[in-house]
C-alpha cells in the first residue's frame, strides 16, 4: 500500500479523472471513497470522503482484496 499526499505524484492526473464512488450503506460523515484505477502497480484508490484532496491510498489487486477480507471478519474494529 502506498500513500499519495500531493498533486506531484505521477498518478495524480489519473486520481483527477477517477470515478470515485461511496458506499450506498453510508449514512454519517464517517465515509471513505474508493476509486478503481487502470495503471499499475496500484489497482484501487481510497480517501477520506470529507477531505477529497488529503491523502490517498494505493492497494494493488491483492492488497486491496486483503484490506476487503480485512474489514469483512473484524480486523479493523475500534470496538
């Protein structure tokens, strides 16, 4: 997983254009967009939904599929 933080990135004209998209199941200000991308080595983009220009996150196929796996059985719970 990698981070972008500014537009100085090669991917950032590629982030521009991305077709973001959130959750149907949010309902809070709590909410995180993921963006699929088509240059590698990063595959998914995600951001915070209240800071569409902060920092980014770059998984590739299988670390996002991770990350999915990941948030599905609980790993990421603050309970």
């Amino acid at each position: 997983m990698n981070e972008i933080r500014n537009s100085s990135s090669d991917l950032a004209p590629q982030l521009a254009g991305a077709a973001w998209r959130k959750s149907t199941r949010s309902q809070t200000s709590n909410c995180v967009e993921v963006a699929p991308l088509r240059t590698e080595p990063a595959a998914v983009a995600l951001r915070d939904s209240k800071d569409p220009s902060g920092p980014v996150l770059l998984f590739n196929r299988a670390g996002w599929l991770g990350f999915i796996a990941g948030a599905k059985s609980g790993q990421f719970a603050l309970n």
